[in-house]
C-alpha cells in the first residue's frame, strides 16, 4: 500500500486524539484501513478497536478494502454505522430493563401511517387545517421535524421556535407529542429512535454510562463533518475517558445542515468535546489536476468557518479541463464532443442544485435525443404531478372535449393543490364532466367546502372552461396565464411546509415556461414532448448507457470524469429567494456545496448557467475558474513561461505554487476585482442609471431588502415605475450614482 508522507503520519499517530482534515479525493478511505492495520499491527485487540462510517455504503466498501489488505488470518475490528451502533445498543439496554422491548417500524407505510394518526390527534375538530396537513409534502415535512427533534437532542417547542418550517405547522409541537405517545403505546420506534432512546437513557443514568464505557482503546470515525448533535454525544460517551478518536473529515464538505450537521462539529466542537487533539492534514486528491485543485482553493476562500487548508494535485493525476456555458445548447454540445472523443456518457454526470433545475435538463437532453438516467427514477420530468397537470392543461386548450373526461378533471382540479380531499375532487370531476356546468351554491357536494375553497374551484373550473378559446396562443403565454390565474405561486408554497421546498416549486413553474418559450415556434412539439408517455423511456431517464442526472446532495463522496453542474445562476445556486434571503451563514453552506459540486470531477468540469434574466452564479466568479486554467496550462507547458501570468487572486496561487514545489511568475492583474468581489461590484445604487433589456433606460430610486439581492425600485423614462427584484431583472449599468 503506498502512501504519501501525510498519510504515513496519521497512520503512524502516537497516541491520543487526533483529527484529519481531508479534502475531497484525498484517499482518506485507504488511509484509514492502514491506520486501522497499523494499530493491529502493534498489539491493539480488534474488540478494543470501533470504525464508525457514515452509512452502509461506506461501511461495505470500507470492510472489504480492510479484508482485501489484511494479513491472512487477522481478525478485523467491528466496522459499523451509528444506525448499527444503536440498534446493537437498544438490545443491550432493553435485555438489562433499562429500556422498554420495540418493534422498528422498518416500512415507509407504517412510519407514514404513525404520522397521520398523530396529526389527526392534534388537529382532531379542525377538519379545514387537517386536510392541508395530512397533504405528502406537508406530512413528510412532519417527519422531518420528529427526526431533527431527536438529532439536534432539543425539545420539540425550542426547536420550532429556533426554525422557520413555514405556514400552517403550528401543530407539529403537539402532533410530536402525539407520535410519541402512540410510538410508547404500541411499543414501537422509528430508526431515529435508535440513538435519541438509548441517549436519553444512558444520559440520565450515571451508572448505565459505567456499564457500556471502558470497552475501547480507539475509535476512528468517517465524515465527521456530518454527524449531528446525537451522534456526537453518542460517541463521546461511548469513548469516555479511555479511548483515543480519530475524526476524519472535511468542514468544507459539510453540506447536511438541514439534517443537523455542522461544520463547527470538525473545527472547535471536536476539541470541546473530547479536549485537546493532534491535527493532521490529508491536502493532496488523487482525483483531478491542477486547475480544478486551484478553483477549489478559489472557491472555498471566502468562508469564514474553514480550515486553512490547500487542495493540491498529486503528480499523475488527470488533467483537468475547465469551461463555464450558457444554455442547453452548450451542454447537448459538449456532451456530443465528448461521445465523438469515443467517450461514454454514462462516464459522466450532471449535477443540479435541486431537483426542481433537472427538470429543463431532462427536456434538453430528450429533445437533442440524448440517453440519461437519473439518480432518483421519481424525478422522472412526466412522472412529476404538477408537470403532467401542466402538460394536461395545455391539452385542454387544444382538444376541448377533454372537459368530459373525469380523470382528466380531477388531474387538474388536484393540481397544484387547492387543499380539498381527493375524494371531494373526485365526485366534483365527475359531476362537472357529466352537466357541464358549475353546480348551485346549495348542491350538496359543495356544501361541506368552506367558501374560500368554492370560490378556489370555482374560478378553476372558470379557467378550464376559458382555455379552449386561447388554443391559438404560444405554450409559453398559456402556461403563464395558467400560473397567473390560479395563483400558483402563492399556492405551491403554501402547500410546501418547508420554505425551500415551496420554492424549489415555483423554480419548477419558471423552467417549464422558459422551456416552452424555446419552442414557442413550434407549440406542438413542445406539446409532443409533455406528452410523452411515462412508459416510453427508451433512450431517456431509464437508459444504462445515459448520463447520469443527480443532486449535488446526492452525489457527495462519488466522482466521475465528467462532471457538467447545470443551473450555475443567481437565486438557483446560491439558492435564495425576495422571501427567503441569503443570510453569511446560508451563504457559506450553499458555497461548501458549490466545492462539493466542482470536485466531483475527474477531467472535465463545465458549468453551465442560464443566461437571459438569470445572472451567473457568483461562485463561478469566486472559483477564478480562468485563471486557474490559465496556471495549470502553464504549469504542464513543456517549457516555463518567460512572461508573467496576471490573476486575481495571486497570494493564493503563490501559495499552491510554494506547496506543490514548482515556480511561475504570478502578478495581480490590473483593474479587475478580486474574485469575490467581482459579484460585489454589480451593487445597485440610488440614482444609478440602467438599461432594462425590455423597458429601455431608466433610474433606480429606491433600493431595499438584501444587499446581495435587492428590490429595486426603477423610474423608466418611457415604461414608468417598475419594482424589480435585481438579480432577475436584465439591467446594465450606463451611468455613474447620482
């Protein structure tokens, strides 16, 4: 096993605790089995030893790695997840009486149905809210709620206080108190359960503590920039005084904090936890070569809550291209260079912020005829509700007699949702396919509705009827009418508990739009393409040899050799909205998965952004992806260049120069900003003068709301006031502040 100078001095560690900052592709797995054999290897009992990874995956691959390596006949230490852990825990304290005999409830169905009972208990008598919470995404925000109460180790109330999960949740307080009480009643728990149950106990217990502490010597744990509040405490008791740990992780990495991971559980948390520690650094990935090593270092920069440490680029190491794009164009082109390299697309990837972003991808690459697959088969563009009630829409407008089918009614009646129980919108399609008329306010069928929900309908079934006589008008101005008059917006994220979720909806209506807008030409092929069956997925979303389409979520601790991150722009990534501004610290987590996004490639990384009203993502700016490519290309000429190189950032580069060991003449380039300053400079000023790409010229006379992403308030000379959220709207500046 070769390993390189830093690996060798975490493998070699004396004694105590330590922590190991690696960053992405830097062989943190290999080092740890040597680690691992090493202790072995000096007398360390293997019951004596506990390898904690983060999920079943890592853990597999980690033991047969250990297997594969190990001496013939040695045997290994236990390799376990904390699920692991727990579950082997929730046994012992139950065989000992500390803890009550439980069922898991391993099912989504029975975990689904234990939320639904506990909702109607805490909303029992108030059949309005009831319908809206027992709604999919309003009950799985529910649950997300329940299992964050027992990682974050909070009570339920502070923690709903502390998070902001939306309109029409007050209920999830008492909703988790009811969960619990049936979880106790029936003798069941949750795989949360897991770790909060034998916690709690152990916590309360000192005695209990004495019984499960002094078993271990050493414990290393992966992806330590991931665990959460119950998991660390976990582990620090279950080390106690006597074992050394060994975090291994990268806060750069962190990106779950939406799951109660932190990065400051790698940097202060660690020491304050289990006190002082020997720090080490794997700084060297085997993963790509210099010029996207530097645009990570460029990248990461600006974070506050880093470790100051360089990702550098092992010699051998695959060169590594860098290319920023505008448009699907761009993308359907270079993935065709890359299949006439004789390259597989199924080598590749692309890589969305949200789900919602694949969306215009999916209908890309289906109109260029590209194969893909997606990392989750229901993201499937037509198997999406609120796309197939769009799509249904549009049909509507061009074959009339869809007003009598019942199915195709309660399509659109259910979506987006109008927060009425799909029985009621079943019998109402139903009625309304057979008279043809909206029923009189005393009609049974309408009399159990409250009367903003039948005027909701209402107007619907008004919109319904009025979209044959717009059959003539382009998709794009269709779907917008429909959006406008069924105040979708507003709807969908009502309908979302989470914030995020309500926008990443509404993101969904703005790239359906802008995609018929590219075939406004030509509506019946944008018809035909939202017609698609869902079965016929030859050459589309079920295709092996396809690219694959994934979060960038998803995606952590994979890599491929190409990698394309697509929807690079403005609001999109960073993720940030009018209603939802970017505060530091959401900054700096959105700019830890921008790093996790980049270095995901192997040869090739392009980022592709939108264009039109959507600006290019900062990160794209920060990263200095140019430059970088500029250095790397230097530094792998056949001859050092006589000539100075001009960059942005130039201590940084001096700095990956010094560690690499190599020499370039850097100087910093005049006149341009730095590279986070370079999104900095678009400021919006009172009494700027800008050009609005449809109203002409004008005057901005009031500026509000978030510095980064600002309301602005414009007086154009021809088009009057207009209000403008300024990242969206097409403005350049013409005119010095007034």
């Amino acid at each position: 096993m070769k390993l390189t100078d830093e690996q060798r001095a975490v493998v070699a560690h004396a004694g105590g605790h330590a922590r190991v900052a690696a960053v992405a592709g830097a062989g943190k797995t290999t080092t740890m089995v040597a680690r691992v054999l090493h202790l072995l290897a000096q007398g360390t009992p293997p019951s004596k030893l506990l390898v904690l990874m983060f999920n079943r995956a890592a853990r597999e691959d980690f033991t047969a790695k250990l297997m594969r390596w190990a001496p013939p006949g040695q045997a290994l230490p236990d390799v376990r997840t904390f699920h692991s852990i727990g579950h082997r825990l929730t046994g012992t304290l139950t065989r000992w009486g500390a803890l009550t005999r439980r069922e898991l409830l391993a099912q989504e169905w029975q975990r689904e149905r234990l939320l639904r009972q506990a909702v109607q208990q805490a909303l029992h008598g108030d059949e309005a809210q009831l319908e809206s919470a027992l709604d999919g995404d309003r009950l799985e925000a529910f649950g997300h709620f329940c299992e964050l109460v027992k990682a974050e180790m909070e009570a339920p109330q502070t923690l709903y206080e502390r998070l902001d999960f939306g309109d029409d949740t007050g209920h999830f307080v008492d909703a988790f108190d009811a969960a619990e009480t049936l979880l106790e009643q029936h003798r069941l728990m949750t795989y949360a359960d897991l770790l909060y149950r034998p916690l709690r106990a152990l916590e309360a217990d000192p005695a209990l503590r004495q019984r499960v502490q002094g078993f271990l010597d050493h414990v290393i744990i992966d992806e330590y920039q991931d665990i959460n509040e119950a998991q660390q405490r976990l582990l620090a008791l279950l080390a106690g005084e006597r074992a050394s740990v060994m975090a291994v992780g990268d806060a750069n990495q962190c990106i779950y904090e939406w799951r109660g991971a932190r990065p400051d559980t790698m940097l202060e948390d660690f020491t304050r936890t289990f006190g002082a520690a020997r720090d080490y650094p794997l700084s060297t990935t085997f993963r790509h070569g210099d010029a996207l090593a530097l645009a990570a270092n460029h990248a990461i920069a600006a974070n506050r809550r880093r470790p100051d440490q360089l990702c550098l680029a092992a010699p051998g190491n695959p060169t590594t291209r860098l290319s920023v794009a505008q448009g699907g164009g761009a993308l359907v082109e270079a993935l065709g260079d890359w299949q006439r390299q004789g390259r597989s697309l199924a080598e590749g990837c692309v890589l969305v912020r949200s789900w919602a972003l694949s969306v215009s991808v999916q209908l890309q690459l289906l109109r260029a005829g590209l194969p893909f697959r997606l990392a989750r088969e229901d993201r499937f563009v037509f198997r999406l509700p609120l796309v197939q009630a769009l799509a249904g829409y549009l049909r509507l407008a061009r074959q009339p007699r869809l007003l009598q089918d019942p199915a195709h009614l309660l399509l659109l009646l259910a979506q987006p949702t109008p927060f009425v129980a799909r029985e009621r919108l079943q019998a109402l399609a139903t009625r309304l396919a057979e008279s043809q008329q909206w029923p009189s306010r005393d009609d049974p069928l309408l009399a159990s509705l409250k009367p903003i929900q039948r005027r909701n309908l209402k107007r619907r079934w008004a919109l319904l009827c009025d979209l044959p006589k717009l059959a003539a008008w382009p998709p794009s101005r269709l779907l917008a009418e429909v959006v406008e008059r069924l105040d979708a917006e507003k709807v969908l994220k009502r309908a979302a508990a989470r914030r995020e979720k309500g926008e990443e909806d509404v993101r969904l209506l703005d790239v359906l739009i802008e995609q018929a807008a590219e075939l406004d030409h030509d509506p019946e092929a944008f018809i035909a393409l939202l017609e698609r069956p869902v079965q016929d997925e030859a050459g589309g979303a079920g295709d092996a040899d396809g690219i694959l389409i994934s979060t960038v979520h998803g995606a952590k601790g994979l890599e491929w050799p190409l990698v394309a991150l697509w929807g690079a722009n403005e609001e999109d990534f960073p993720h940030y909205s009018r209603d939802n501004p970017l505060t530091p610290e959401r900054l700096e987590e959105e700019r830890r998965l921008f790093y996790v996004a980049i270095t995901r490639a192997r040869e090739q990384l392009l980022m592709v952004h939108d264009g039109g009203e959507h600006r290019p993502s900062r990160f794209i700016a920060e990263s200095a992806w140019d430059d970088c490519q500029r250095v790397a290309d230097a530094l792998s000429a056949d001859a050092v260049p006589t000539a100075a190189l001009a960059v942005v950032e130039p201590t940084l580069m001096q700095r990956y120069l010094a560690a690499t060991g190599r020499a370039l003449t850097i100087t910093a380039a005049t006149g341009v900003a730095s590279a986070a300053g370079r999104y900095a400079a678009a400021a919006f000023d009172v009494g700027q003068r800008v050009r609005h790409a449809v109203f002409g010229e004008g005057e901005i006379q009031v500026v509000e709301g978030d510095p980064a992403n600002p309301v602005i308030e414009v007086r154009f000379t021809h088009a009057g006031k207009r209000r403008l959220i300024a990242l969206r709207a097409p403005l350049e500046p013409i005119g010095e502040s007034a």
